[in-house]
C-alpha cells in the first residue's frame, strides 16, 4: 500500500465515518431511440412521468425542508415549460436523451450563473431532476453503495441520499458542494457525516476512508496508525454524544452555574413531532417561509400550522419568524427579481412592500398567540422606522380583529439583528421587546463572505473579533436595558463556537434539534 492521501475541507454535518470509497458518478446507459419524433415524444414523457412518480414516492416518507425539496423539484418536472425545448429539438431530429439532456443543460447554466446563491443552490435539483429522466428513459440504475460506505465525488443529488440507506453507518465527501445545500440539510437532519469542499479533486482509490466530519477532513488509503488514531478521535465523538444525549433533558448550565436557555430552530411544524419538549425551552425561531411555497397561503392555513406548534409547546415560548422571503428564499407572486437579492428586498423590507400578504400573516399570528406564549420576531430590520411601521401593522389588525369580536392577543414584537446597522447602534432599537441574533447573516454581510461559497468559508467564521465585538455590545446593551436577546443562528448549536459566544454575554441560544444535546454538553464545559 502507498502514502495515504489526506484532503481537508468543511464539516457540513459531524461525525466520522470509516467505509470503503464509493465513488459517485452518473451512470449513462446505451439509448435505443425509437423509431418516430412522436414516438420520441412519448418516450420522453413517459420517463418525465416514471421520474415524478418516483419523486412522489419519496415525499411520502419526508417531511419538513426535505419534502419541500423534493416539491420543488416535483414542480419543475410538471412544468410543461422546462421539457418543451426538448420536445422542440426532438420535432427537429434529435433524439430524446440528448435533446433532455440540452435542454436541461441549458437551464442549469443559467442557474449556475445566478448572483443569486438560492438559485445556484437549485441547479443541484435541476441536475438532479436531469438524471432522474434519463435514468428512466435508459433504464439505468447504477450499483447501490455498499452498507457503511463513504460516498465520495464532486457533489450528490438529493434524491441520491434519500435513497441510500444510511442505518449502518456511513457518510458523505465531497470536493465541491456546499454546507448550505439540500443535501447538507439532510445529513444533519439524519445525523451522517459530511465534509464539503476538500483540498483536492483526487480520484479517490478503491479501499478504505476515513471521514472526519468534526473537523472536516478525509485520509484515503490510510496507514496502520492513522486508522487507530481515528477510531480513538471517533470513540471520543461517540461518547461525548451519549453523555449528551443522557443529559439532553436537564436544563443547560455552564460550569459554574450560570443557567443558558436552549431553544429549538424549528423550519416546519412536523418538525417538533421528533422533539420531546421536556428537552428544550421552547422555540427559539420558527420559520414560516414553508407556507409560502407554489400559492401564497390563506389567513386559516396559517392560523392553523402556528398554533400546532404552541399546542406542543405546552406553554414554553414559541418565536415566530415573519416571511424572510427574498435573498436566498424567492417566493412565487411574491418575492422580484433583482440582481443582488441578499442587499434587495426581502425580510421586513418585502413584507411592508405588500401589506396586503403582510396582514394575513399579522390576522393570523393574533389569533394563533391566544394558545400559548408567542413572541415574533421581525427579519432583516435595518432602521427603526422599519419596526414602527411594522407594529403599527400589528396595532391596526388587532384594532380590527377587536371589532369584529375575533379573539386574539398581541404578542411581544421583536426583532433579528442581522444587519450590521442594528448592531452597531442598538440603542436605536431600545423600543423592540427582544432582540434576536441571526448569526448566519451578521457573519456574511460583516465579513463580506457568502455563507454557501466554500471558497471563502474560513471568512465566514463568527468567532472572528469583529462579529464576536458586534455580538457582544448587543448582549451588553441588552443586559443593560432589560431587553431580553438571544441568537438563533446555526453558531448557537456549535459546540467550537459556544464557549466564544457565552463569554460575549449571551445567556439565551437557539439551535437546530440535532445539535441540542452537543450543544448542552459544552455549555456545561464552559466556565463564564
């Protein structure tokens, strides 16, 4: 046996991994055509058809951001508009696997070459809905991964994961990807192992890999020692996790004492179905861009999925996110096109740009704060005229619900301090009841570093000073003021980052359900 290889990259989802090398690739098959263009045609929409079948099948067993996911691409497939180029070229003599496989060319370049990250992020979809077609009009069906396997190429779709049975073990490398796409989601919501962006594009040998996905970094063809210092470091992950998860219903405290509340990031309402309530002190952010999907929702539908979550939270807090459509979450009939959507509109700035759809949230999130404790949140504020406005929304659809004899309450109204204005001067903000740190935007706009590009992700870091000084003055502005704040970013469930952030002053982190437990056990190591 050779040196081993060692590539580094970006943990996308932790744990470690050791399994034999499955590579990733397509797997093309001879393609017989037939013998007419309209016979073409048939066979093209009859594998359009077997692809959204199989789509349907998979939503069945998803839920949350994943079957979102698959409607999307659910909704593309039945967009006559994204096949019809084919069938054009197909009339003119190509034949259907290669006049689906330009036209879906085509409009994944366009994707690609998007200022607009949601829209490159979508080309894995389109690309994925590609071969999906192709598959179904060749009769392909490449070799399944072996159980264990470390699955290893420059991205996977994800509908590739979904299929893959991960219960015994397993994980993901990558030498492209991202730790905000689809499949990264997934793997952190299915708790496989996941590193991004490695050094190199080595073909992988066949043989054994070691993932490290704690620190991001994969040892091909490793040596003797190599393997028994991994085991050692995955032992460790593992026993760390099973303190953790024993002592994931115990309230958090740091090493001395100091109580931190831990809350939740919830993206769906089937979501808390997984979470035992006893474990976590409510919802710290709840996102409602799931109900702006393909149709804009209705005041009842709203009404309904946010007091399915207050039901669950027995009366613990639940925040409730206003639409933060825009940036990386366009929303049909809503959200414009615009060459650079993170600085356009979107959050709050779109939401009182279409007061009509804005009320419907407010009438709905009023009646829902009757069934439990509810606070919401505002997204993307930038100045205080933008939450004035906003409350006197709120004060103008209670003043009519009151009339019309609708029960409801008027929740705390806060707002997300994401934009580097806010927290910079967030005595401006002194009127807010809470204020609530969204790391993940505060990081890329102060460091001007996009958080789904691997090629800057050690910029886009929020333990760097001058995001962990902005952090700290908003903590201490709240503190000083009694105006409760609280970070609701993906920083808060990491355990490298928590130490950093609890001794900035924050006492108050939400976190995406997986990492509760981690994120309790080193909450706890902390001395503050």
């Amino acid at each position: 046996m050779g040196s081993s290889i060692r590539l580094t990259g970006t943990a996308a989802s932790p744990g470690y991994a050791e399994g034999p090398v499955f590579r990733l690739t397509s797997h093309a098959a001879a393609y017989r055509p037939r013998a007419t263009p309209d016979e073409e045609i048939e066979g093209l929409t009859e594998a359009i058809g077997t692809a959204s079948a199989h789509l349907a099948d998979l939503i069945d067993g998803t839920s949350g951001e994943a079957a979102d996911m698959l409607e999307f691409q659910l909704a593309m497939l039945s967009d006559d508009s994204l096949a019809s180029p084919a069938f054009v070229a197909i009339r003119a003599g190509a034949a259907a696997d290669r006049a689906w496989s330009d036209a879906l060319d085509a409009e994944i370049a366009g994707y690609e070459s998007s200022d607009d990250a949601y829209f490159r992020a979508r080309s894995a979809d389109l690309k994925d809905i590609r071969q999906q077609v192709l598959d179904a009009l060749t009769a392909a069906h490449g070799p399944a991964a072996p159980s264990g396997a470390i699955l290893f190429g420059e991205d996977i779709a994800p509908t590739r994961f979904l299929a893959t049975d991960w219960s015994k073990g397993g994980g993901i490398a990558l030498t492209m990807g991202s730790s905000a796409s689809h499949v990264a989601m997934l793997a952190r919501a299915r708790g496989v192992p996941m590193v991004v962006g490695l050094t190199s594009a080595v073909t992988a040998p066949a043989g054994v890999a070691l993932l490290d996905a704690e620190h991001g970094g994969v040892v091909l063809e490793p040596a003797a020692d190599e393997m028994e210092a991994f085991r050692r470091a995955a032992e460790a992950y593992r026993a760390r996790r099973r303190v953790a998860e024993d002592a994931v219903a115990r309230p958090a405290s740091s090493a001395n004492g100091i109580r931190v509340r831990t809350m939740v990031n919830i993206a769906h309402p089937s979501d808390v179905e997984r979470i035992d309530i006893a474990t976590c002190d409510g919802v710290g952010l709840m996102r409602t861009e799931f109900l702006f999907g393909t149709t804009l929702p209705d005041e009842e539908t709203q009404y309904r999925a946010y007091r399915a979550v207050l039901d669950w939270a027995a009366g613990r807090p639940v925040t409730i996110r206003t639409a933060d459509a825009g940036g990386d979450k366009p929303v049909p009939g809503l959200t414009v096109e615009e060459g650079n959507p993170f600085l356009g509109l979107r959050g709050i700035r779109l939401s009182l740009a279409r007061p009509d759809i804005f009320r419907l949230q407010i009438r709905a999130l009023l009646r829902a704060a009757t069934h439990g404790d509810l606070k919401v949140m505002f997204p993307m504020i930038a100045v205080p005229e933008e939450y004035t406005q906003a409350c006197a929304l709120f004060a103008e659809e209670a003043a009519a619900l009151d009339a019309a004899g609708v029960a409801h309450r008027m929740p705390p109204l806060g707002i997300m301090v994401e934009v580097p204005s806010v927290a910079i001067a967030p005595e401006l903000f002194a009127d807010a009841a809470f204020l609530s740190i969204g790391s993940n935007d505060l990081t890329q706009y102060v460091m001007a570093a996009a958080r789904d590009n691997t090629a800057v992700a050690a910029l886009n870091r929020v333990t760097n000073p001058a995001v962990l000084r902005l952090i700290e003055a908003v903590a201490t502005f709240g503190r000083d003021n009694r105006i409760p704040v609280s970070l609701c970013g993906d920083a808060g469930g990491d355990p490298a980052a928590i130490p950093a952030l609890l001794q900035a002053g924050l006492r108050d982190l939400s976190v995406a359900p997986a990492q509760l437990a981690l994120a309790k056990a080193a909450i706890s190591g902390v001395t503050v």
